[in-house]
C-alpha cells in the first residue's frame, strides 16, 4: 500500500484526494476572504505579478488548473480577448462553481469542468500556457502532474506555478508562529474550520522547496526553468518554458 502526506499525517495514496476534497468543500464559500485575511491582500499582488511574466497575448490560449475561484482565468480571458480560448478547471466541485459564478457575474463565458491535473483531459500540445495557483502543493503526485502539464502545452508555451514556498530564514520563526498560531484562529473565525487552516499550514511545510520543485520541473520535460522568490519566499513563481 503506498503512502504520502495530508499535511503532516500519513495516509494512504488512494485517499489523499477525497480528504484534499473535504477541505476545499468546507472553506470554498469563503475561500477568497480568508486569502485577502491570511495575505494581507498580498495574494492579489503575487497573482498580478505572474500575469505579468506571463504576458498573454490576444488569441492565445490558456488552461488555469485548481483554477478555484477564478482570479487568474478572469486575468487571462482580459488579455488574449474573445478570440482567445481559457479554460478554467479545478477537481473539487464546490471551488469550480464559486469560480464560474464569479466568472459570470464579471461578464465571461469560460469553458469550466472538473479536471484532474494528473490526467488532462486535452491533446498534446494544445494551450501556450499552463497555470496552477496554490493547488500543485495539494496534489497527491506532483511528478504525474507536472508531466501532464508540460503535455498539454505547445513548444515554446510556458507554465506558471505560483506556490508557497521557503520562506527565508530570518522570517522562519515568525512565519511559523503566524502559520500555526494565528492561521487556525482565523479559520475559526471566519469559516468555521480551524482545522483546513491548520492543513493548510502543514502542506506547505511538506510542500518541495524552490530549488526541489525546480529540478521535478526539468525532471519534467521543462528544458528552461526560472524561479521568482516573491514576499522573501514566503511565494515563489517557478516559470517552466517548454522547448
């Protein structure tokens, strides 16, 4: 029986993905005010910062995975216009319907479906970009996924994973205080769920650092891959382009 990690438990491979599941049914109603809580509103920046890099151009295509309530299928769609293709994805329902609500209500129409990043539901070599949003470090087997990526993606198409990361060392004590203190309570507070803040806190810990995460990239199939240490690493961008 293979084993991996839900945070700081071990449990088996097989079950990783209902219980990932169960958190994100529980916080997808406040998910997006718990992120401007926990970020300080940072998160919008790190997003806008990778729409950046990314730099979409009109007719491109573009495939958000654990796209969850939207912000950066929405930021796409504005930049490669009706004449582009976004498709916006996630493998828990409940975050893919808050996501597509928000979707509409901005004046988009996306393609939305429940997609499982270990096996994409699309041809090789269909979007010029890829993006995951803090959803890589939830995934049972990163490897499988980030192969899937690099698949789906035309030569010369890049993929965005904006993540949380090593945060640097000096801030080490302090970010852990805040992530196990302060973290839970506001769950509490605001959802009502202390206890998929608490995971949240541990999956980071158990999720690779930027350099780990960076070789599984190339590992991958990525022949160039940048790293963008954001917030002194409490996110990094890790940028993969595929030859």
């Amino acid at each position: 029986m293979a084993s991996t990690h839900f945070g700081f438990k071990t449990v088996d491979e097989r079950d990783k993905a209902q219980q990932v599941r169960g958190v994100f049914d529980s916080v997808a109603s406040k998910y997006d005010l718990m992120n401007d809580l926990m970020s300080g509103g940072l998160h919008r920046w790190w997003k806008r910062y990778t729409m950046a890099v990314a730099n979409p151009q009109p007719g491109q295509h573009a495939l958000d995975i654990a796209g969850g309530t939207g912000d950066l299928s929405i930021a796409f769609a504005r930049k490669v216009g009706p004449q582009g293709r976004v498709v916006h994805t996630d493998i828990n329902e409940a975050m893919l319907r808050e996501g597509r609500n928000r979707i509409l209500n901005e004046g988009l129409v996306l393609e939305s479906m429940v997609c499982d990043a270990e096996q994409l539901p699309f041809p090789d070599a269909s979007f010029d970009f890829v993006s995951v949003a803090f959803g890589l470090r939830n995934m049972t087997h990163k490897d499988r996924a980030l192969a899937e990526m690099h698949r789906v993606l035309k030569p010369g198409g890049k993929l965005l994973v904006l993540e949380f990361s090593k945060v640097a060392q000096p801030l080490e004590k302090a970010y852990d205080w805040y992530s196990f203190n302060i973290l839970p309570k506001l769950g509490q507070w605001v959802a009502n769920d202390a206890e998929s803040y608490r995971y949240l806190a541990e999956s980071i810990r158990m999720h690779p650092d930027q350099a780990t995460l960076r070789e599984m990239m190339r590992s991958a199939g990525f022949g160039h891959v940048d790293v963008h240490n954001l917030t002194a690493g409490v996110v990094a961008l890790h940028l993969g382009v595929k030859c």
